[in-house]
C-alpha cells in the first residue's frame, strides 16, 4: 500500500467533531500540496459537504448533490467548497477532532445550519435548535 493509498483510508469519510466533540461532518475529499521536486505530499485541509461529496461521486446523482448543496450556500456563485485547514486537526484516531469549535468556522455545516434557520426553528419546540 503506497502512503497516498494510506491517507485516503485513513482519512477520507472519518467523521469530524469540534473541540467540544460537536459533530461537523465527514472528511468528503483532501486538499495536497504538492513540493516541488520529490517530496512527499502534504495534506493541506479536508474538504467537507454535500458539495464535496457530490463531486467526488460524479454521475448523474453527485452533479445533483453538489448542484443542490451550492444553492444552499448561496445561488449561482457560492465560492469554493468547505475547507478545514490541515492546521486546525488535531487529533485523527477514530475521529477527526478538531482544536476549535465548530462556530468559529462559519463556512462548515453549512446545510445543517440553513436547515436549522429556516426549517427547525420555525417547529414548536425547537427554540433550542441553533447551531
């Protein structure tokens, strides 16, 4: 197994808390930088989201995915997925554990936080629901 093959499995859909073991998602794709002569890559932050995700998948289903997820996040010109810097993951067993909470990084969970304004608050009951 090469060391490429070693990221992917290891870090690739492992779930993502903050540093109040909030759950933030799931590691949906890697951002590498590649050095300039013979290095070895490095991991330079995990993309999450539905938009992420549906691009990774491709087809007819991720382009629906990720078409839905980026008019969520604002309409025709979202800007770039959701990337949480390789700086900000701390641990990564069996969880990726981020070293801050999940309201410092305003672009993350940004469908749960669209669904919670705009569909949960308005139940009875849920006056507690903010994310």
């Amino acid at each position: 197994m090469t060391r490429h093959d070693s990221v992917r499995f290891t870090l690739l859909d492992q779930q993502i808390v903050d540093s109040e073991h909030r759950p933030v998602g799931r590691v949906d794709d890697l951002v590498l930088r590649l050095p300039a002569a013979g290095g070895e890559p490095e991991v330079t932050a995990a993309l999450t989201g539905a938009q992420v995700l549906g691009e990774r998948l491709g087809g007819a289903i991720g382009g629906v995915m990720a078409g839905v997820a980026r008019r969520l996040r604002g309409g025709e010109h979202p800007g770039p997925p959701v990337a949480v810097p390789a700086e900000l993951i701390g641990e990564h067993e069996d969880l990726i554990v981020l070293s801050v909470p999940a309201r410092e990084l305003p672009d993350v969970m940004g469908l749960e936080r669209w669904l919670a304004r705009h569909v949960v608050e308005g139940l009875p009951g849920a006056g507690d629901a903010r994310l």
